[in-house]
C-alpha cells in the first residue's frame, strides 16, 4: 500500500513540473504579445496624447495584467518621487520584475535598449525608436510560439514518463 501511494506521489509531482514548465512555454509568447501592445499604448499616449511619460506609465499600470502593470506602475512611482533619469527608472523597474516573467534574457536586452533612449529625443525619433522595439518583439514573439509548439506537450509528457520511469525503478 505504501509502494502506490508513494508511486501515485511521484507519478503526480513529475507531471506537475511537466505541466508548469510547459505553462511558461506557453506563457512566454502571451507576455511577449502583452509587452508589444503596451508599447503600442505607450506609443498612443506620447505621440497622440501629448501625455508625460509618468503620466502615461500609470495609465498603462491600470489597463495591463501583472506582471507589466508592476513594471509600468514601479516605472511611474519611480519617475515621480525618485530623482532619478528615465534609463535609471525603466531599467530598475524592468530589475525588479523581470523574474516574475515568462520572458527570456533576449527580450530584456531589447527592453533595455528601448529604454536608453525613451524620453531623450523628440516624438517622431521616440516613434521610430518603438517601431523598432516592436520589431524585435515580434521577432522574438515568432520564435517563442516555434518553441511553444515544438516542446509544450512534449515536456508535459515527458513529466509523465519521468516519473513513470522513476516508479518503475523503484519498483
């Protein structure tokens, strides 16, 4: 009776971690979609809207899901009450909550690019400097959904079968 109930435990904890690493293969491409069209908002905001980047950091808070609207709120705050520069601020912010997110070192390296040059040039040079940040993101988004769609069942099944395998040994 034990040998099942500790073969049914493993069986269990070995597809969880299948399932949750295929749930940040999944998450990956979702994030990365999110990011783009924030940055699309942010684009609206500066060259419709006439908004201030604080200003539009906190509206972008309140519209997005975590963990972008942490990183547009941590942005926002930081912009406000610190005396800090805008590179220092986004590149803080994107510190602080990079690890809570699906996304890779790839598209922390693109947002910290676009970061150095957020708020340092005029509208039209800041629209063309988030055309190019979207462009990378897509990129990006491309080969997450490849990777997605190569690995997500496998790894779920190879969860599985791990700890079928593991059980087996044991046995």
């Amino acid at each position: 009776m034990v040998k099942i109930i500790g073969a049914i435990l493993i069986l269990a904890s070995t597809s969880w971690g299948g399932m949750e690493f295929s749930k940040l293969l999944s998450q990956r491409p979702k994030q990365i979609r999110a990011l783009k069209s924030a940055l699309q908002s942010l684009e609206a905001e500066i060259m419709y809207g006439h908004t201030p980047l604080h200003e539009a950091s906190r509206r972008l808070a309140e519209q997005l899901s975590d963990p972008l609207s942490s990183f547009f709120g941590s942005f926002a705050e930081r912009l406000i009450k610190e005396d800090t520069t805008v590179k220092e601020a986004w590149s803080l912010s994107l510190h602080d909550i990079w690890k809570k997110t699906a996304m890779k070192d790839t598209e922390l390296e693109i947002m910290k690019q676009f970061g150095e040059t957020l708020g340092r040039h005029d509208r039209f040079s800041q629209q063309k400097q988030i055309m190019l940040t979207l462009t990378h993101l897509e990129r990006e988004e491309e080969e997450a959904r490849e990777i997605q769609g190569k690995y997500e069942k496998m790894v779920r099944s190879l969860g599985f079968l791990s700890g079928l395998l593991i059980v087996i040994l044991l046995m």
